[in-house]
C-alpha cells in the first residue's frame, strides 16, 4: 500500500528503512524518501516506527553464550 503518495513510496519500503535502521521521520526520509514532501503520509510513518519500536521491546533478549570451558 502506498503511504507517501507524493514519492510512490510503499508500507514495505518504509519498513525495510526501520528495519535497516531509521529511527525516526527524518531518518526514514532520508533512506526512502517518505515524508519529505507534503508531511501528509508522517502520522502513518510514526505509526510504524511506533509498531517497531513496540515489536522490538517486545522480542526476548537473545541469550548470552556460556563462557567457554
């Protein structure tokens, strides 16, 4: 789905920025180009950078590797 119609980005694309490491608005702007333009489409990118967030907060700590022997 399209979030940010001025630069035809998508949901998918936006999210591939968060995964890869954008933080915030600006961050997703500059990896994708969403949200730079008009602004309409920043409510739904905070959204997602909210769910990742929330996602992330929620994923189990990987576990420590025992010191080895």
């Amino acid at each position: 789905m399209f979030v940010c119609h001025c630069r035809a980005v998508t949901d998918g694309e936006i999210r591939a920025a968060i995964t890869a490491g954008a933080c915030d608005l600006d961050e997703v702007g500059r990896r994708c180009g969403a949200g730079i333009t008009c602004g309409g489409c920043c409510p739904l990118i905070q959204e997602l950078l909210a769910e990742h967030a929330a996602a992330a907060a929620a994923a189990p700590e990987p576990a420590l590797a025992a010191p080895a022997r």
